[in-house]
C-alpha cells in the first residue's frame, strides 16, 4: 500500500523534485505559487540538456511516483521532449529543454513566487546539476519551426 496519501502538496513537491534529481534534472527550482494562483500550491521548474533528457526526466518522475502511489491527474508534450507538463493537482512540473525554458521564462514570470529551500540530500544535488554550460548555448537549430524567429533571453 503506498504511503503518499497522507502527504501534503509541499512533501508531493519535494519527492516530486527527488525524483527528478535522479534523472540529473539541470537548475531546479521549486516554487510555492499557492498565494499568486488557484491552479497549483507549488510549481517544479527544471531542464534537461537535449529532448531525449527531458523526455527521460518525465519518464523518470512518472515511474518513481507511480511506484509511490503519486500518478500524475495528466502529462503533455513528452513526445516532443522541448516541454513537458506533468499535473499532480496541486504540484505542477515543468521539465523544459533549456533553449526553450530560457525562450518562455517561467522563472522570471513567477519571480513574486517564493522559492522552497530544498532539504539534504537535494539541496546538494540541485547544486550540482546545473546547466551553466547550456545556458551559453545559442539557439539550436534543431528546435522546431514553430519556434524559429523567437528572441532567445
């Protein structure tokens, strides 16, 4: 029997987040959005470095969660692997290829959102995958055409 039922939205949001540290996630960041919207308590933003990363970092939180009673209520965009939504009702994570998270900035349109320190162990892990060399990538030209002509930031 699993024992995430009785956990609240704030320790979903952390597991959430360790369960895509095990798949290197790049530059987490969990944010408690639950006083700015209805839609969410809290929102995991984080990248992978190419789409085959993302598309595994879904996969990743989707089997760890799903064998700890946490399944997500929908997923969208895994097949692309450029932005995936995964929605736990009221933890929503955003797994991002980096080109594109820097492209749609949900960091900086959440900035009022208060970030969730992130205990040990994953405070440690988060310092260690980040995506500093990516973030000195320019616009690849692989991505798709619906995105060509867009400003990188």
């Amino acid at each position: 029997m699993p024992d995430t039922p009785a956990l609240d939205a704030k320790e979903r949001a952390l597991r959430l987040c360790g369960f895509a540290l095990e798949k290197k996630a790049q530059d987490l960041a969990l944010l408690e959005v639950g006083g700015l919207t209805t839609i969410a308590d809290f929102f995991i933003i984080c990248s992978g470095r190419s789409d085959r990363h993302v598309q595994s970092i879904a996969e990743g939180i989707k089997e760890d969660g799903r064998s700890r009673g946490l399944r997500p209520i929908s997923s969208e965009g895994v097949a692309r692997g450029q932005w995936v939504l995964m929605d736990f009702s009221d933890v929503l994570v955003h797994i991002f290829y980096e080109p594109v998270r820097r492209f749609y900035d949900l960091d900086g349109l959440w900035a009022a959102a208060p970030a969730v320190e992130l205990p040990e162990p994953y405070a440690t892990l988060a310092a260690q995958f980040t995506g500093e060399e990516a973030a000195q990538e320019p616009w690849p030209a692989s991505v798709p055409s619906s995105y060509a002509g867009k400003p990188v930031r």
